[in-house]
C-alpha cells in the first residue's frame, strides 16, 4: 500500500546509522551500584533535596521536590541509603546537586504500582489527571525535556486545541530508543495518547513516523484500526523532520510564528516515550524512574537499546556492554546532531538521555576537513529549516555584531545543525549561531547563562 510521505520546507537528507540497533529488542540494563539522581533532569526550575544523608529511601520515593509551576520531582530508582547530596555534571557541562544513593538490591518500593480500576480513572477530570503527570516527574523525553504537566494544563478559557501530534520521528542518527518503544509497548503509546486528547479537550490525534520505521508504523495502524480519533502517518526521512515546529508543519500546514508555541496554532506535540510515561503515571502512579538508552557507535563492544534506571553512570552502563573498543576520542551524549559532546563519563542517565554514542579515531561520523572561507554557495540558506541566513549569522558572530545577530533573528535558531551538515567548506556554522545567540538572549549583553535555560 503507497502512503502520502509528509515533509517540510528545508532540512537535510543524512545517513541514519540506525541498522545497528532498531531490530535489537530492548535489553534490561542491570541496576546500579549508586544511583546518582539529578535535581535538574527538566527544563525550568531545578528540584530541590528533600532528603537526608544516611536517610534510608524507597524505589519511587521523591528526593526532589519541584519549585514553581514550571519544574517536577525527581524520585529514587533504586532502595538503600542516601551517601551524599553533591554537585556533578550534567551533559552539557553544568554543576548540578544530586542525591547519591546506595543500593540495597532490594527494590522495595514506597508504594507498589497497581492499576487504578476504570472507574477511578474515569473519575479524574482533567486537572486530576495532570497533577498525576506532575507528581510521577515526567518530561519530554524525546529531549527537550519540558515539564508535561505544564503542556497536558486543561486548556485557558477561549483556548482550543484540536490536534495532538505524538512524535515518532527520532531523526538524529543512531538513536533507536523511540522505535523501540513503539514495537515493544505500543499499547502503552496509545493509552498515553488518549489521555492527551482528554486533558486537553482534543477530538484528534496524529502519531507521525518517519518512513525508515515502516514496522512501527504498521504496528500503529493496526493497533489503532478501531481508533476513529487516532490517525498514523508516514514522513519523509529528512532532518530534522522531527522538530516540534517543521513536524507541525509537515502534518498540518500551519506555521508556527516566529517566538510563538504550537498552542497558538492549536496543536500540541508529545514524544511517544512520553506518552507511554504518562500512561503509567496515571493509571499505575508509577514515577518516571527508567527511560530506554541507546548505546552506540564503534567505540562500544555491542550497540544496544537497555532500559536504564535513573542516575545510572555512563560508565556502568558502557562497563556491563562491555566496555569500550580502544581509547575513545569522542563520547556525545544524545545525538550527533544537538548532542552534548561530554569530558567524562561520570554523568547520569537523566530523563532526557535518549542516546551514548561512543566514537574512537576510526570512526567516519568524526572524519572532518579543517574550517574553509565561505564561498557563498546558500546550500546553509536552502536547507534551514527555519529560513535564516546561518553565513550571515556566522559573519555576525565572528565580528561580536550582537545587534545585527540579532536583527537578523538569530534566537530563532534551534541549533539543528543541517547548515553545517551540508557545508562544503566545514564550517562549524552551530557554533558560531550559538555563540551569537548566547550574547543576545542574555540579559547584560556579557553572554552569561540564564542557568534555567542551559
């Protein structure tokens, strides 16, 4: 059967190095020896210690409590007893607190999950069933890591949304976590799905995959075959087809305004690991303790999906595969493409970590030539998907011309990378943008880090 491919202006057709893992099933990783639980695994307010040290604690007993609206709890993926409250990094380099636990091995539970009968369920309204996202701590887990809670808020008075996309995509390369989740708990993607359209008052859902998962896409047609509400497409391969803005537009031809939300077109975008989180947060109230890692790339002995605990180390992860092949010259936590490249492996599994990828001197992915002059070719302008001018952005940066950064809409970036993907004098066109964008978003015009944001 022939199905429309959607797609969207720009973007960058690149290998997708997804063969190694999206026919592997998703293997348990063993639970670790300390678990390191982060107070800042969401975009917004860090969490804050509500624990003690030598305080013994549960599996899913919160150690961190949310500050503001915008921010959750964060709670313990093991039993045992609480070592330390200490500063370690996270992917992107900053100092965060976390709560480091010892391990008993007991996996005692504050409160066994059990599933909440019909009638409990179909009770709740819609803010009920949002203070139950709230308190299981679920984000975005495609990522972006925004609190879920905040996006599932029954919608303001006047205020209408009537498609809800659920985000299959997974276009960074070598990622294979969502693809997984999809074959291996689909159900689970659908129940979440459902309780996005009835907390926001939705009669439409989309689950959108790109066509390099034509298996999870069938298994989402038939799945959902007796689903009026719920319709699956196909899209093009093409990066970043999975961005919240261009997939808005693949699917439904809005355009979402510059600095504007999806909520302003009426549309709202989940990830599918997400809406399986928030399907066992309200029917089990079971916290978001486990997300699936993709482990990746030629300096790791078996690429590999696990499901890893919360606050497991890169490390022990990278150990029980079996370590790694030579000495690594590149570790990216994430992917290729908007991944953090990190200076240790004494980081965290947080709630956003959808990939390890791990490259020794011998990989093609790291194979680049030095930084050449611009040649003016525009292939960075044809391929933005944002249509910016990343050379003049570039220019701007290299001159400390915040002003015409600015002028010139540099926050609009969102740091995709295919500019510099298909530049044919390798410049590193992100990073100068980000730089630029870092001058001009903050608030004294010296570049600092509005931490919230980092």
């Amino acid at each position: 059967m022939k199905y429309d491919r959607k797609t969207f202006s720009g973007g960058a057709h690149i290998v997708d190095y997804k063969g190694f893992t999206n026919v592997l099933e998703t293997v348990d990783a063993d639970a670790p020896t300390k678990a390191y639980i982060s107070m800042s695994m969401h975009i917004g307010a860090p969490s804050k210690p509500v624990v003690e040290v030598g305080e013994e604690v549960k599996m899913g007993q919160k150690v961190g409590e949310s500050q503001g609206y915008v921010s959750v709890p964060a709670h313990s993926s093991v039993s045992g007893k609480v070592l330390a409250i200490q500063r370690m990094p996270m992917p992107s380099g900053r100092m965060v607190d976390t709560v480091v636990i010892e391990n008993d091995f007991k996996d005692e539970w504050i409160k066994q999950p059990a599933q909440a009968s019909i009638e409990e369920i179909n009770a709740m309204d819609g803010a009920a069933l949002q203070a139950k996202v709230l308190e299981a701590g679920v984000v975005g887990m495609g990522g972006a890591t925004f609190p879920s809670h905040v996006k599932v808020a029954p919608p303001k008075e006047g205020q209408k949304f009537d498609v809800v996309i659920l985000n299959g995509i997974e276009c960074e390369p070598f990622l294979t976590a969502d693809h997984r989740i999809m074959l291996e708990k689909p159900e689970r993607v659908i129940a979440g799905l459902k309780y996005f359209l009835r907390m926001l008052k939705c009669d439409k859902g989309v689950i959108a995959i790109e066509e390099n998962k034509m298996d999870a896409f069938e298994m989402m047609i038939r799945i959902t075959e007796h689903e009026p509400q719920i319709e699956t497409v196909v899209c093009r391969e093409k990066y970043p087809q999975g961005s919240e803005k261009q997939l808005i537009n693949a699917i439904t031809g809005r355009e979402v305004p510059p600095g504007g939300l999806p909520a302003d077109v009426g549309v709202l975008v989940h990830n599918v690991a997400t809406a399986a989180a928030v399907a066992d947060a309200i029917e089990y109230d079971r916290p978001l303790i486990d997300r699936i890692v993709t482990l990746n790339g030629n300096g790791i002995s078996k690429p590999m999906n696990y499901r890893v605990r919360i606050g497991t180390l890169y490390s022990d992860l990278i150990e029980q595969n079996g370590g790694v092949v030579t000495y690594p010259v590149k570790i990216i936590s994430g992917g290729p493409m908007m991944g953090f490249a990190v200076y240790t492996l004494d980081i965290p599994v947080m709630k956003g970590t959808s990939g390890i990828l791990v490259f020794n001197d011998e990989s093609q992915v790291l194979m680049r030539e030095p930084e050449a002059p611009c040649v003016r070719c525009a292939r960075c302008v044809d391929h933005c998907p944002m249509r910016l001018e990343p050379t003049t952005l570039m220019k701007a940066a290299k001159k400390s011309d915040w002003a015409k950064a600015g002028a010139y809409d540099v926050t609009s970036c969102m740091e995709c990378g295919s500019c510099g993907y298909v530049c044919p004098s390798m410049i590193p066109l992100v990073q100068y943008i980000r730089l630029a964008k870092q001058y001009v978003t903050s608030k004294d015009g010296t570049g600092a880090i509005n931490p919230y944001l980092a």
